[in-house]
C-alpha cells in the first residue's frame, strides 16, 4: 500500500480509502471463491495491485474513456484501474461465473459507479473501446482475434487507441506478427524485483483490424 501512495501521490482521500480497502475484500472474498492464488493473497499489493497499475504509468486515461477488461479474473487490472480514474468508464468480463461475482461485489463495495462487470466472452461483446486491457490471459495473436473490431477509430490519448498488455517474458515471437506495437518494461517505473520481466505491451488499433 504504500508503494502505491509512493507512485501515484495524488490519489484522494476517497481513492486512498478504497485502496486500502482491497486487501480485507479479496481476503474475504479469496476464503470463499479462489480468484487469486493463496501464495499471491499476501503480496496482493505488488503482485496484483500495483502490477495493474502499471498500466497507468504508461496510458493515464481521459474522462470519458471507455475502456474493456477482458479476462479480468477477479477484476485485474480493471478494478484498481477504475480506482484511480473514478471518470473513465471500465466494462469487466470473464467466463467463469463465480470470478465475476467477485468482481461486482468487490466493486459494490467500493462504491465503484463506473465498473460494469459481466460473464461473457471476448467475441460476443457488442460496442467499441478507447482501450482494450487484460493481464496475459492467452497469447497476444488469439487475444487481437477476440477483440477484432472493438476499438474506436477516434484518438484522443496520448497514445492511439488500442490494446495494453500486461504481459511478462520474451516476447519477441509472439509479437513479430505486429507492426504497431510498443513494449514498456515496468522495471523503469517500479523497483520489486516481482517487475523485472513484467511489460506493458501497447499494439495500437488505429484502424480495424
């Protein structure tokens, strides 16, 4: 928790509050449903937490953003996203039922107005995004397939439009395939050694594709 305050010093007394309130929600939650590894509940803020929030080093969202969280498991990175930008819109989904009941309940009682969370799959999502985000839920080829069409035209971020990838490791095969692609290496931004392979991959989806 305190690595977050560190980070992101800004935060307001509302969103310190919700932040430190995550650990005794997923606890609960986690003896109840098993949406995070019972190795990783103890280091939830490095290892869940603030890993999401690297995202936001990279991409600080605008108001009004839309922004899609797929395979959110027990809602990461969208939670504590949507924590730190209470004026973007997040929209959580995942197949498994029980995870996503995790989510909405997590969210509740956060007070969180902006997350939407839903069981559902990636392809049968209907609209478009600013940004598309998840933490390494396939490879990067199968997820640009899943989400195909879903990203606005429209640019109004620092960065185009597209997907962010929390992805760890050399990907260097896996993304030879894209020409739009960015890497950010979170070692740069966070000290852990938890972050030393941990990236943040940006493929920008300016067009359909």
């Amino acid at each position: 928790m305190q690595e977050i305050i560190r980070q992101f010093p800004n935060l307001t007394e509302t969103q310190l509050e919700q932040f430190a309130q995550l650990e005794a929600l997923y606890t609960d939650w986690n003896a109840k449903i098993n949406v995070i590894s019972r190795k990783d509940i103890d280091a939830l803020y490095t290892k869940h937490v603030l890993h999401s929030l690297g995202i936001a080093k990279v991409m600080p969202f605008k108001p009004g953003a839309t922004v899609l969280d797929v395979g959110t498991g027990g809602g990461f990175p969208g939670i504590p996203l949507a924590i730190l930008y209470p004026e973007t819109d997040f929209y959580l989904i995942d197949v498994i039922a029980k995870k996503i009941k995790v989510v909405q309940e997590v969210a509740a009682a956060l007070g969180l107005t902006n997350v939407e969370a839903e069981q559902k799959r990636a392809e049968n999502v209907i609209g478009e995004f600013d940004f598309i985000v998840s933490r390494a839920v396939t490879n990067m080829p199968d997820f640009v397939k899943w989400v195909r069409g879903k990203v606005k035209k429209e640019q109004n971020h620092d960065l185009p439009n597209g997907v962010l990838y929390l992805k760890g490791g050399d990907l260097t095969e896996e993304l030879q395939v894209f020409q739009k692609v960015t890497l950010y290496n979170l070692s740069d931004y966070f000290t852990d050694e938890f972050f030393e392979t941990k990236k943040v991959v940006h493929l920008a989806m300016k067009y359909k594709v």
